[in-house]
C-alpha cells in the first residue's frame, strides 16, 4: 500500500518473490518494467507470482546480479536516446575515411544531433588531432580499455572531450594499446543510450574491436577512389567487411573510372560522392575545421547522407 503512490512513477520495479502475493493483492495497475526478483530458481510458485505482480521477466539472485544491476543503472539514465552507429571504412590507406567521419560528426552536432566520434583505429594518429583539438582535456581509449560491463552515458559524456553536441574517443599519442572488443561493445552501448548519432572510424585491418563496431553499425560508408589500384584495395577491404556486415555502400573518390563503373564492379550501392577538396588538407593542418555549411561540397554530401542514412 505504501507503494502504490509510486508505482507508475518509478521507471522500473523489482519485486522480491517474499513480497510477491502481497503486492499482488494490492491490485497495482498493469505497466512494463516489472521484475520477480528470486533466490530460488527451483520454486515451482515463481511462476504464479510473475503473473499475479504483472511482471515481465525473472531474476534469479546471485547468477542473474549483473543482469539486475545493468537493469537498475539502464532506468536511472537520464533522457534515453536510442542513437544510431554509422560506421566509415577506407577502401585504401588515404582515400578520405577519417575526414569523411569526422565531417559527418560535426555536421550532425551542427544539427543538434547529440553525436560521439568514435576513433577505432589504433594506428590513425588519432581523430582528436584532424579536428584540431588534441590537446583538449577528457578521457581517451588509454582510460577505458580497461572496463567491462556497462558504462554510464552520462557518465561518458561528461569524461570525454566535448564541443557543442559532439564528443569525441580517441587515442593517447605514444604507445597504443589494442581496444579489447568488450571496451568496445560498453562504449557503444553508452553510446546507443546516450547520444542521437554514433560514427565510428574504422581501421581496413579488422581487429576485434573494429569487428565489434561493425556488427553493431546501421550502414557502414566504405570510401574508395575511382581507380583501379583504388577499387581493387576497396574489394579486398569489402571482402572481409561483408563477413560482418550487411548494409555497405560505397561513397566515391574522383579517379579515372566514371561512378557507374566504379560502383558496379564493388557490386554495391552507391552513397554519395567526396569531390576532391584542393585547400582542405590545407586547412585541416593549421587545426581549423573544414566549412560545412548547406551550401559547400562537403556540408552538402554530409547532410545528404544524414538524411538518407537517419530514421526519420
């Protein structure tokens, strides 16, 4: 009776099997987020009281404890997102993967998407320095690699270097570490939570943190250039890509080969394409960052991938 003020408040409920039959005949009204919490996983009742509280799942004390407190920490994040991974692969070393994520991010931030920049690619020389920004204080991969289990969102965004809505995860300089794919699966998942978009920059070597990514990524942009040295490294990278993910499409660097023949010998659809850009390197190595607006090359492929590869 005490609790029934609260009952439709609290955005979850765990209910111990003790307290099963007397909250039942409360007669609290129906709702999700209900748990039948037990020690007794034998207890040929539990199956009464599940129905009799409304709930929808079991937990079974102590081997089910992470799974209880994972449950606890998901209802206590503030304002839940359900953001969406794109992740960017280069089809050959220098084909434009790094600026193409990274212009995504800051078009999308530039939107008032809440978007974290993913940096997973140990041997990249880190995102934080083509933005500009890496001297910025915050969390990088050297502080997380350590983690298991869940990460707070909240959490995340308050530790990781931030400009606007877009935060970004990248490397220590020095010596790198590899990402273990469980680090790299909890920063996702807070991420998923937390943010409104996720894009990840992807190594061409597939590690198992990358491969973590990309079996999580909504589409995954693979840049190549419309060569032939180009397209045959794009089929190698594709080749092993595909073993881990469905939705790829191809975003085009300018080369010999027309678009129409670039992208039908990768045998996959084409996304866009990323025009040569004469003063952009120019201007990511004095630390500026590149024009986005509606009305440039780039700012206009950004958003036009955005809204083709968003929910709407």
């Amino acid at each position: 009776a005490h609790a029934r003020p609260y009952w439709n408040l609290a955005p979850l409920i765990a209910v111990g099997a003790d307290q099963a039959d007397a909250v039942a005949a409360a007669s609290p009204p129906a709702r999700d987020q209900i748990l039948l919490v037990t020690r007794d996983p034998d207890d040929p009742d539990t199956w009464r009281k599940c129905v009799a509280v409304g709930a929808q799942s079991v937990v079974v004390l102590p081997n089910d404890e992470r799974h209880l407190v994972e449950r606890l920490a998901d209802a206590m994040e503030p304002d839940p997102r359900s953001g969406a991974l794109i992740g960017v692969l280069g089809g050959r070393g220098g084909a434009g993967a790094s600026v193409l994520s990274a212009c995504l991010a800051l078009r999308a931030s530039g939107d008032q998407l809440r978007t974290l920049l993913v940096d997973a690619d140990p041997l990249g020389g880190g995102i934080d320095a083509l933005l500009g920004h890496e001297e910025a204080p915050g969390a990088r991969w050297g502080d997380l690699v350590a983690r298991e289990g869940r990460i707070s969102s909240s959490a995340l965004q308050a530790a990781l270097p931030s400009f606007g809505d877009l935060a970004v995860l990248s490397f220590h300089r020095g010596e790198v570490a590899a990402i273990p794919a469980q680090a790299m699966r909890s920063v996702l998942e807070a991420g998923r939570r937390g943010f409104d978009l996720i894009v990840a920059d992807l190594p061409r070597h597939l590690d198992p943190a990358a491969i973590e990514a990309l079996t999580r990524a909504r589409t995954t942009l693979l840049v190549a250039t419309a060569d032939v040295r180009g397209l045959l490294s794009a089929a190698q990278v594709l080749g092993e890509a595909r073993k881990h993910t469905s939705d790829l499409r191809a975003v085009l660097r300018p080369g010999v080969l027309d678009d129409g023949t670039a992208t039908g010998s990768l045998g996959i659809p084409a996304a866009g394409s990323l025009p040569d850009q004469p003063r952009l390197t120019t201007t990511l190595n004095r630390g500026e960052l590149p024009r986005l607006g509606p009305r440039t090359v780039l700012g206009a492929l950004c958003s036009s991938l955005l809204r083709d590869l968003l929910p709407a």
